[in-house]
C-alpha cells in the first residue's frame, strides 16, 4: 500500500507519495493544471495518480486531495475556491474517482497542514493541537483527541475568522475586524502603505511604495533596523496574540503551532504575541500551552499523503 497527497494551490501543486511506514517516497511540484477548465484538471490529477501507481506497481492506493477553500469534506465535494478560477460546488471526489478508478478523500489543505504537523512534527505525542497556517490569509486546524475536528458542516478551524476587533479592519471574507484581517499578507502591505508616507523608512527610499511590496521584504528590513518595519511586527503579533489567546480559553491546547511563510518572522512578532497572551486573565490554558513554530514547506501534502494513509 502507499498513499498519494496533491496539495493543490492557486500556482503549484505540491505532490507526496509515502510507504505503509510513512515514509517519503516522492516529493515533488508541478504548475496547477488550471488553464484549460475543471474538466481538464481532474484529468490530469488523475494522470498523476495512475502514473504513480506504476511507478510502484501497486494496484491499490490511497489518495487524498487538500485544496484551499470552502470543503465538504464527507462528499468531496469543492463549496468555493476563490484562487481556483472562482469554482463552486466541484464533486472532486466523485470526478476523481471517475476518471482514476482510485478512491480519493477531499480535504481542506489548513486542515491538512495540520494533521501533517500532528504527524510528522509532534508525531502524535499530544491529544489536543491548534495551528495557525500563517500566510495570504490566516488558516487553522484543530486536533482534538487525537483526530482532525470538522464541525458539523467540515468548516471547523477557520481560525483566522475569529473576530478580534469590533467594527475594525475589512477582511477579505467581508467581515470586520477578523484576525485575518490584521494578519494576512495583505494587512502587512496595507500598514506598510499607510505608514511610509511621511517617514525616511529604507521601504520609501527603495521605492515600496509604489506597491512592490512582500513579507520577506518586511523581514529583511526590519533586520536592518527599520522602525516602520519593527513597529507592524510589533502590532501583527499583538493581534496574533489575540487570536491565539482566544482558541487557547476556548480549546484548551497542548500546543498551538505556527506554520506558513509568515511564521518566518517569528523572531519579530513572538514577544509581542506573549505579552499579548500575558494580559490575558485566565492563566492556565495560557501557561499550560506551548507554541513550536513549523518550518516544512511541504507539511500540507504529507498532511494529505498521511491523512490518506490514516482513513484508507
């Protein structure tokens, strides 16, 4: 038996092939194959399916699909995917199985960035697991007992909609006030437009302001000492704390973790987020939780490969 993980994103689709003894086969990305419709897709995740099964001469394998955006989960079936052409109510799993003749499970990919941190990162050594997938948006999962926790309608760990600030900041979801909203990408580009106009900061001087802007620039500069930079770090973790502070009173984790290519700067926004977390008064669940921060790139496709090797 081996077991197949696609994370599909916008760009890249990320592709893991593990053992019966998780161990890692084949780890490899390819451009999404989105220009020619949904049609054409799944024909050639399918493709990738029936090529690895080969490759390995196994007539059976296990496959899981992990796409960002609204997923039932128990029909497969895609809801919304604002970054995949803007697509709704896709039965991937049903269109999957069709044309592969491979069984297929459909997930949510924060979900399974979570679980592939449960697997790989804590190696199932806690009972109770929140992460923060910190990125574009904000994402989350939630482990409880040692499984993945959906909620009734599959949209459980929709973290980074919490709502942390009353009539704050417009999300992208159409809310107000979302943690998302203050820790998205496009918080950080937004703060950084607002506060270089009358400053010397190295981002006005380099021309940033004219919209060539990213997170990896934010850290870059703020290594070199740039106030602005420092001060929306600052600002980004307190409000992170929030976030965390909350899922920590309501779901009591052992550990809350911090995957995403924001989580990079976590040298910045990580004592801003603890002394957030120290105003909190109920002490326990704050005291009691650790933060580890996650590093692997690739932690939502062995999240699906694993995850399709745990419910085969």
């Amino acid at each position: 038996m081996i077991s197949v993980g696609l994370d599909v994103g916008g760009t890249n689709t990320k592709i893991a092939v593990l053992n019966d003894k998780y161990k890692i086969l084949k780890n490899i990305k390819i451009p999404t194959p989105l220009s020619n419709g949904y049609d054409f897709f799944i024909k050639e995740l399918a493709k990738i399916a029936i090529s690895i099964s080969r490759e390995y001469q196994k007539k059976k394998i296990s496959v899981c699909i992990g796409i960002a955006g609204d997923v039932d989960s128990d029909r497969g079936i895609l809801r919304y995917a604002p970054n995949l052409c803007g697509w709704k109510n896709k039965n991937i799993k049903k269109d999957f199985e069709r044309v592969s003749g491979f069984k297929c499970l459909v997930e949510n990919d924060a979900n399974m960035a979570s679980w592939g941190i449960y697997v790989f990162e804590v190696k199932r050594k806690v009972k109770n697991m929140a992460v923060f997938t910190l990125g574009t948006g904000v994402g989350g999962g939630i482990i409880t007992n040692g499984n993945l926790y959906r909620g009734s309608t599959s949209t459980a760990g929709e973290i980074g909609h919490m709502i942390i600030k009353e009539g704050g900041e417009k999300c992208n979801c159409g809310n107000y006030g979302c943690l998302e909203a203050y820790c998205g990408t496009y918080a950080l580009i937004r703060e950084v437009q607002r506060r270089i106009k009358n400053t010397d900061s190295y981002l006005k001087k380099y021309g940033f302001e004219k919209g060539n802007i990213t997170p990896k620039i934010i850290f870059d500069l703020a290594e070199k000492g740039d106030r602005i930079c420092l001060d929306i770090w600052k600002d980004y973790g307190y409000r992170l704390g929030s976030g965390i502070g909350n899922i920590a009173v309501l779901l009591n984790p052992e550990i809350t973790v911090l995957a995403g290519g924001v989580s990079r700067a976590h040298k910045f926004f990580m004592p801003f987020v603890k002394k957030r977390l120290s105003e909190y008064g109920i002490k326990t669940p704050i005291n009691k939780m650790k933060i580890l921060i996650s590093n692997n790139e690739d932690i939502g496709v062995l999240g699906c490969a694993s995850f399709a090797l745990d419910n085969k």
